[in-house]
C-alpha cells in the first residue's frame, strides 16, 4: 500500500468537497467518476508530452479469464 499515493488523492478529492457535500450517493459517485476519467485522460496526455508511453488499460485486460 503507498500511503503517499494514497495522501495525494484524499488531498486531489478534498478540492471536491465542496461541491459534492449536498450530493445524492449516486450523483456524488458519478461526479467523482467522471472527475477521475478526466483527470486520467490528461496525465495520460501530459506524459506523453514528456516523451513517455503511458497507456490507458482496458476493462477486458482487468476482467479474470474463467475456464
């Protein structure tokens, strides 16, 4: 477990706080989802720039192989 990675997410979605405070469970999910989707589309983006080859990995890789 990397607490530090951990310590910089709780400190990205306290930026969030806020807005989603008076949310329902399902629009406070959702809102987070689509924060997070954003938010990994573009470092996949900003590492490219830097010359890296990030990838963004499908849900059929994550899924287990069942016999």
């Amino acid at each position: 477990f990397n607490s530090s990675a951990a310590e910089q997410v709780n400190a990205w979605f306290h930026r969030f706080a806020s807005i989603v405070r008076e949310m329902s469970e399902i629009h406070h999910n959702f809102f987070l989802d689509e924060m997070i989707m954003i938010y990994n589309q573009e470092r996949v983006e900003t590492l490219r720039k830097r010359g890296s080859d990030p990838r963004l990995v499908d849900l059929q890789e994550l899924r287990p192989v069942v016999p």
